[in-house]
C-alpha cells in the first residue's frame, strides 16, 4: 500500500517585544474585498519561553482591556508585555519574495511599534519585510 500524504503549513507573523518595558503594537488590516468588512480579531499572545513551539494552547486570547479595534480605519493597537509575542497574522504555505501571491495577499498593510526607546514603523511591503525568518512556520519583528 502507498500512502500518499501533502505538507501542509501555515506560518506565522509575530511581533516580540524583546525589552524588559511594555511596547505598544498598532498594524492596519488591508481591506479584503470578498471577505467580511468588518474585522474579525482576537489578539493572542505568547511568553518568550513558547515563542518557538507551535503549540497554539501556550498562546493566550488578550482581555479587552489590553487592545483596541478600530473597524473605520482597520487598524489593531495592542499593549504587549515585557518578552512577550503578540500574533499579528499566519498565511498558508508562505515562501516569501519568491512567490508573488505572498507579496501580493500578504494582509497586513502597516505595522508600528512604540515602546521606551522609540518608535519602528513599516509600511507597504516594508510592513512584509520587517519580519525575519526564524523558521519556515515563523517570522519575527523584534523590538529592542
């Protein structure tokens, strides 16, 4: 018997905050023409200790208290603590630059992160780039 199976990933986009201080995330959404129009989020997020695990119950859904959704303008501020990971999105089978579909449907459109030694702010596909590669199932934008 053959037994045929498919590599199936998805990879995940995070923003750690690798300082001892609290950090500030706001990311815009793009619009997504067949999908809802409204935004659809619950911010999750990790210790540094789970970071690396794809074990998704170490991940923590955020109280409301801790972020902010503002539908009109599709942005998502969160508050992210000290060594802490915040989830900002996953895309299935990513590679990268290589394939222009992931340049293309990559779905965030901003990221800033404001924390006790300035600010860092991408936009376009810079927003896409500022996250490096750890693993073919994780890309990080650190904050330091």
């Amino acid at each position: 018997a053959i037994t045929l199976t498919s590599c199936s990933y998805s990879t995940d986009f995070v923003v750690f905050n690798d300082t001892d201080n609290q950090i500030e995330v706001v990311y815009r959404v793009k619009p997504s023409p067949p999908g809802p129009p409204s935004l659809e989020i619950e911010p999750m997020v990790v210790s540094a200790a789970n970071l690396e695990m794809r074990d998704i119950s170490k991940w923590t859904k955020l109280p409301p208290d801790r972020f902010r959704i503002d539908q009109v303008n599709r942005t998502v501020t969160v508050r992210v603590s000290a060594r802490e990971g915040l989830w900002i999105t996953s895309m299935h089978h990513y590679i990268g630059d290589e394939d222009p579909n992931d340049v293309k449907n990559f779905p965030i459109r901003e990221v800033s992160v404001t924390g006790a030694d300035g600010e860092m702010r991408f936009t376009g596909d810079k927003a896409r780039k500022a996250f490096e590669r750890k693993s073919r199932v994780l890309y990080v934008l650190s904050y330091k």
